[in-house]
C-alpha cells in the first residue's frame, strides 16, 4: 500500500514538472531546452521537499514508538518489583510453616524411635522363646537380654535345629508325637480322606470382586482340630504323600469348579500341586484324568512354589508341558524374592505370579533385580498378572494400588472357608458325557458321595503304581 503511494506522488510531481515546462515553452515563448530545464528543476525541488517531509513524518513515528516501549518497560519493572515483593512473603510463611511442621513433628519421631527399640526387644523375646521350644525345656537356655548379637544367637540356634529335623509346633493333634508319629498320622489322614478342602477368594483391586478363589487343605485331626497345611505338609514331603494328597485335591477342585461354573463362568479356582507330583509315577492317570475335565481348563490353574519351580528339572518341565498342551495354566507363589524370569515362565505357561504383600512394599528384607513398583509392570509385559497375598490391613491395599497390582488375596477380604459337602458331591443335572465335561455321572447305586467313590478308585489306582515304583 506504502509503495502504490509513493508511486502516485512520483506521477503527480512527474505531471507537475511537465505541465509548468509545456506552459512556459507555449504560452511564454521559452525554448524546448529552456522549459525542459525549468521541469527538471521544479521535478527536483519537489522531490526534495517529498523527501524531507517524509523524513519528518518517520522521525515523528519513531518517537512516538520509542515513548510506547518506555512506558510498556516501566510497567514491567512495576509487576517485576510486586512479584518480588510477594516471593519475599511466600518464603518466610513456607520456613515459618516449616519450623511448625517439624516441632510438630518432633514428638512423634521420639515415639517412633521408642516403639522401633520395643519391637527390637520383642523380637529377641520371640527368638528365645523359638530357641527354648526347638531344645525342649530340658535344654532350654536364656539367652541375655539386652545384647546386640542375642537375636542373632536365637536364630542361629534356631535354623540348626531346623535343619536336623521339622520342629514340631504346639498343635495339639501333634503332641506327644515324634516325627514318625506326625507321619503316620498324616499318611491316615491322607489315606482315609480327611483332608478337608478350603477356599479363599482372591479380589480384583480396588473393586475387590472375587474373580478367583485357592483351594486349600487342612487336615482334619477327628478331635475337632484343623491343621494348616503349612503346619503339615512338611512331613507329608518327608513321607512322600505328597502325590496322594495332590490327586485327591485335583479330584476335589474339579468338581468345585464345575460347581462354580454353573453359577459363574468367569470365576477360576488355583489348586496347589507339588513338584514330587509331576514325577511320580501316579502321574501319567492325574493326566488321563484332567485330560477328561480338559473342557474347564480355563478355569482351573495349577499352582507352584518359587522354590519348586526352581528346583524343576527336565522330567518336570515334560510334565508341565504335557498339562500346558491340555490347556490348563500355572502359578507361581511362595515368593522369597522378584529375582524371576518372566519370559522363561510364559513360555512355560505361567500366567500367575503371587507375591507376598510385604515383599512387595519392601516391609521384608529380599534381594530383587528389579524395583517391586515396577514388578507388576515387567510381569504384565509377557502376560503375567501379579497378585498380592497376605494382605492384612487397608493401608496395605492403597499401597500396592500405587504398584499397579490388579489383584489382591487375604485375611482382609475373606479367611479360608470350608467347602460345602454338596460342593464335593456329584453336580446335579449335568451335561451328558461329551456335552460340557468328559467325565462319567455317578451310578444311581452308588453312595450320596458318588465323587468321593469315584476318587478313591482313582486314588487306588495311582497307589497300586506308585507301590509298583517303589
């Protein structure tokens, strides 16, 4: 626009110039060098006087530009000078915030460090007493109080006595018993059936739906007492049951699962099995057996203890494959630290990883290759889910949220319950054989408890060739 402006002035002081050498050459009588000379000039004069007010009007311009940029400069030094003004507010009510917080605070560091010294004295309390139970009370010694190695001392003592035999635990169906005693019962309890199957639910977090439940075995003492497994399966190992009592479980948790499924086909249950299972040589029936129930594969997943897995050799790893080709799918649990391979478990067909609740918020001591907020996430990357178990209180759960743990197990959602009787027997108007499940209804003359029946043939069975093994 600037330059159509200048373009037009150029024409017109052109027009002018021409118009005052025409009027002198004709009306005057100048002659043609005489007017063109006069043009000329007056053509310069006026492009002179054009140069000089634009110039003006620019000077004008700049100025009033310059006396913009100083007062928009001046208002910025205002606002800078109101801001450090309030900066200077902010840091003295931060500090005087903070020198309250930490008087504050004070009195409860003192009660920590008092309650942290009270622990550690319990702690040494526990070791004597676990000390004094392992020797017997005639060997039972004090061990001093107070010192820094005694707590060291008790658990030293502890694992050699452990190490030579299990201890046995203040279990009243146990006392009075040596080891081979606690075996031989064990081995009755087995035989005969009175193993008692329980199950606890494990919840999705945070909506703590049950999405699955873990049977678990408790050994019924007839007198009204229930043993934990953790309190016998270590001598159900040393009395190589373990086989026995892992086909009676398969056997239970598949008619529990069929029992589920009638009502909702989204639950899964986990059934423990041992590595001396999966070498045994009652196996081979197990697998004609779930092959059979091959259709709630989905369902039910099989679960091992970290060291078990680790422990697993060429023979156990054909046998997991026979049960991964089936369809069924593995856990892993009893975690003493996240030194895993998860790759290595996929391919194994591991699609559960538990791990303790305080393992994970580091509230136990375990060497880990890996930062347990970051376990869950390694895991989920080859199609592993990790499940917290063992949690106990609500603080724990909003803790492991932040670790991304989508599913939770213990005493905080739900105990271990006993199984229903009817949960063990036949299901009622199920599918004929080849429909839904490939297994053979009961015989109408066959007991209530058909499938407990049923059970102990099978059982007979992978006995008679585990007798022909050894």
């Amino acid at each position: 626009m600037v330059r159509i402006g200048a373009i037009f002035i150029a024409f017109c002081m052109v027009l002018i110039a021409a118009s005052i050498g025409a009027v002198l050459y004709l009306r005057f009588g100048f002659t043609g060098a005489d007017a063109g000379l006069v043009a000329l000039g007056v053509l310069s004069a006026l492009a002179v006087y054009n140069a000089v007010a634009g110039r003006k009007g620019d000077r004008a311009e700049v100025n009033n530009q310059v006396s913009s940029l100083a007062r928009g400069t001046g208002d910025i030094a205002r606002q800078v000078a109101e801001f450090g003004r309030r900066l200077i507010v902010l840091e003295g009510k931060v500090e005087a915030a903070l020198d309250k917080a930490q008087n504050t605070a004070q009195p409860l560091v003192t009660e920590i460090e008092e309650l942290s010294r009270l622990v550690k004295q319990l702690a040494v309390s526990v070791a004597q007493h676990e000390v004094a139970l392992a020797r017997g009370p005639e060997e039972a010694q004090p061990v001093p109080a107070g010192s820094a190695d005694a707590l060291a001392a008790a658990a030293n003592a502890a694992e050699e006595n452990a190490a030579a035999a299990p201890v046995l635990r203040k279990i009243a169906a146990f006392s009075g018993l040596d080891r081979d005693g606690v075996i031989a019962l064990v081995r009755d309890a087995v035989e005969n059936q009175k193993i008692d199957l329980y199950l606890q639910p494990i919840v999705t977090l945070p909506q703590r739906k049950v999405r699955y439940y873990e049977a678990l075995s408790r050994l019924n003492a007839g007198n009204g007492e229930l043993v934990a497994a953790a309190d016998f399966l270590s001598y159900a190992e040393a009395g190589a049951l373990m086989p026995k009592l892992d086909n009676l479980s398969v056997l239970r948790c598949v008619q529990v699962v069929r029992r589920l499924l009638l009502k909702n086909r989204e639950v899964g249950l986990f059934c423990n099995l041992a590595a001396a299972t999966l070498t045994d040589a009652g196996f081979p029936q197990l697998l004609e057996f779930v092959e059979a129930n091959r259709a709630i594969a989905p369902s039910l997943v099989f679960e091992f203890t970290q060291s078990a897995v680790r422990s697993m050799g060429p023979i156990e790893h054909e046998s997991l494959a026979a049960l991964a080709e089936r369809g069924f799918r593995f856990s892993m649990d009893n975690l003493e630290d996240l030194r895993v391979e998860p790759r290595e478990l996929t391919e194994r067909g591991f699609r559960f990883i538990k791990a303790p609740a305080a393992l994970l918020l580091n509230r136990v001591s375990a060497s880990a290759n890996i930062h347990p907020a970051d376990f869950s996430d390694l895991l989920g990357r080859f199609g592993i889910d990790l499940i917290a178990e063992r949690i106990e209180s609500e603080a724990a759960v909003v803790d492991l949220l932040d670790y991304d743990v989508r599913f939770g197990q213990g005493f905080l959602f739900s105990p271990p319950r006993p199984v229903r009787a009817e949960a063990l027997q036949a299901v009622a108007g199920e599918p004929a054989k080849g429909e839904h499940f490939k297994s053979e209804p009961a015989r109408s003359d066959e007991p209530a408890d058909g499938v407990a029946a049923t059970a102990r043939g099978i059982l007979a069975q992978m006995a008679r060739a585990g007798g022909a093994r050894n």
